[in-house]
C-alpha cells in the first residue's frame, strides 16, 4: 500500500494519540475510507482493535457506522460471539451500538447475531455475560417488535431460565451477582409482559403449572406478577393479535416502552408515563471487568427501561436472608468478588430509575 493511503493497521493505533488535530485527521481518515471501501477489511479492523484494545474511539467510529458497513458490523459481531473469551465485550460493544438506535437496527432481525444472542442467554454459565446479554435484549425488543411471531418461545425460555438462576445457582456465584442477574430478569418480565401479555401470561400458567417449578413462581415470579397492572390487552386482545406485524407498525421505539411502563406498579416507574427520562452517561455505576475482556458496559448499571424495583429487590434479598438464615447480603459494605477473576459489580443504585437505557445515545 502507498504511502499517501496508510493501512488500517497503521491508522487505528494513532487513535489513542492526545493531540486532538492528529485525533481528527485519524479519524477523518478512517471515516473516508468507510465511506468509499465497500468491503469488510476495514470495519473487521475497527472490531478486533476495540476488543483488544476497549478504545473509545473505536467504539465511536463502530457506533456511527452506515449502510452497506451495517452488514458487515452485525456478521463480525456475530462471528465474535462464538468465541467465549469475546463474548462480553463483543455484548457490550452490541449494547453500545443499539443505544445509538441506528437506522438500520432493524435488520438486525434478520442476521445470526440475533440467534447467536438468544442462543447465549439460553445456554451460557457466565452470570456477567447473562446480565449484560439480557439488558441488551431488553433494549432491543422495542426495536424488533415483530420479531416476536419467530423468536418469541426463545425469549420466554430464557425468563424461565434466568428466573430459576437464583434458586439454583449453577454456578455457585456470589449473591450480589444473582441480585443483579434478579434485576436484569424483573427488567425483562417488565418487557415481556408489556409486549407481548396473552401470550406471555399463557407461557406462566403453562410453565408454572409444574410442579417442578412451584417453587421459583413463588419465590421469583409472583412478586413480579405483584407489581404489575392487569394489562388491557388480556382483555381486548389475542395472543395471535400480538404476534401481527400489522399491530406494531403505529408504534415507535418509545411509544412501545412507554405502553409497557403504564402496566408497572413500580413506584419508580410511574412518571415514566409522562415521558422517559434519562439520565447522563457519566451517572450510571459501571462493571469492571478484566482489561483484555470488555470495555465499561452501558448495560451494567442495571438502568433499563423499567430499571430495578427497590421493592422487589428488597423483597428478593429479604427471601434469601429467611431462607439461609443469614443477614441480608446487601448490609455488606464491598460487594463480594466474582468468579473466575472478575472485579466488583457496586450495588445498584435505588435512585437511578425510569431512564430509558435504549435511548441514550453516546457523545460524539
């Protein structure tokens, strides 16, 4: 390659450089050649140095990306996903891009990667991979609102599994990560509940009929169901009503989280109806995890749509407590270490409710 056309390995470290004009040349630079390559060879380049490297340059470029790029982002994403070792920061760098709710996100439908993030929530033992999957789920449903007729026993088989998780705990993980995991899967029953009712309360009573499950809807599910109006549509609608494209074609992204935070009980979530607030970037607390994995997760601070309930987590550690016959995990004061070398998650933060954590894009 000439010299007046640097390669891309050439060009991503210069990234990190603190001279803020050469900063802008590199990425005017890199943006041209997005612009006129029609290939992969250079966002291929951006992922692997970003998930090396967690640059927040790089994650800016990746988050701004454009069609025909979309493609090849959403392929390399889903490449990346098979690899374990990728798996959380390639989660996080998913996260990322669909808070910037790109114009074409709705593809994403259509792509493995959505299959390869049901597949990891569906069978993957890491608890911070689950957490961060699952808030990227609840973030992108809005945005695939018909993706329901096809996936929509995946995402049910999922609550089920993560809503077991707690009682189980597999993988002997520490508790404060099961609260947030708690958390994570109250914010996803909120989003299934809101979109999809008939068919989501059909799968309750079909699933918590067993007996084996008795025990999980009691201690797990019945709290959720506490806290949460009757919705309309169990009265009005069918549940091959909710699975019509046609159904969501008047809706935008906020009006479906907005639809969906009128049936919550929460307290915190009431004045969501008046319109979703959202928080700045710097407020949410962040996971940090082992350098060469992942970036700071925007998911992590357990900031969704319909965030935590202060109610039901209380609720939650209390059952814990009555149940080992020990002091509430939460009246430690550090949270306890993860598994496997992972760093400290911090407790979540009771204020921080109601924002919508699809919707805040990142500062360009």
């Amino acid at each position: 390659m000439s010299r007046e056309q640097p390669s891309v390995g050439d060009l991503l470290p210069h990234l990190e450089t603190s001279d803020l004009q050469q900063l802008d040349q590199i990425r005017g630079l890199i943006n041209e050649q997005l612009s006129t390559e029609r290939g992969s060879m250079l966002l291929n380049g951006l992922v692997d140095y970003y998930l090396e490297t967690n640059s927040t340059q790089a994650l800016h470029i990746l988050c701004s990306v454009r069609e025909p790029h979309d493609k090849h982002l959403l392929d390399k994403m889903n490449e990346c996903m098979t690899k374990q070792a990728c798996r959380l920061p390639t989660l996080t760098l998913l996260g990322h891009v669909i808070r910037r709710q790109p114009s074409w996100i709705h593809k994403i439908a259509r792509y493995p990667l959505l299959l390869s993030l049901l597949k990891c929530l569906k069978t993957d033992t890491d608890v911070v991979v689950l957490i961060t999957g699952v808030l990227v789920l609840i973030t992108l449903l809005p945005m695939i609102p018909q993706a329901g007729k096809q996936h929509l026993w995946e995402y049910f088989d999922i609550f089920g599994r993560l809503a077991s998780w707690n009682l189980k705990n597999p993988g002997h993980v520490s508790e404060v990560y099961l609260i947030h995991l708690h958390a994570s899967v109250y914010s996803l029953f909120h989003r299934l509940y809101g979109m999809y009712p008939c068919n989501f309360v059909s799968y309750l009573r079909s699933h918590y009929s067993m007996k084996e499950n008795m025990e999980t809807f009691e201690e797990v599910v019945k709290p959720m169901l506490e806290h949460v109006r009757i919705h309309p549509e169990l009265v009005t609608g069918t549940k091959d009503h909710e699975l019509d494209p046609t159904r969501w074609k008047k809706y935008e992204i906020h009006d479906i989280v907005i639809e969906c935070a009128k049936v919550s009980l929460d307290p915190k979530e009431a004045s969501c109806e008046e319109g979703y607030a959202t928080m700045p970037e710097n407020f949410y607390p962040q996971v940090h995890v082992r350098p060469q994995e992942c970036t700071s997760s925007p998911y992590m601070d357990l900031h969704s749509s319909y965030g935590q309930s202060d109610l039901l987590l209380r609720s939650y550690r209390n059952q814990t407590a009555l149940r080992k016959g020990s002091q509430t995990p939460y009246s430690r004061s550090t949270p306890t270490e993860h598994h496997k070398g992972h760093s400290r998650i911090p407790s979540p933060d009771p204020q921080s409710k109601c924002g919508l954590v699809g919707q805040t894009p990142l500062n360009p």
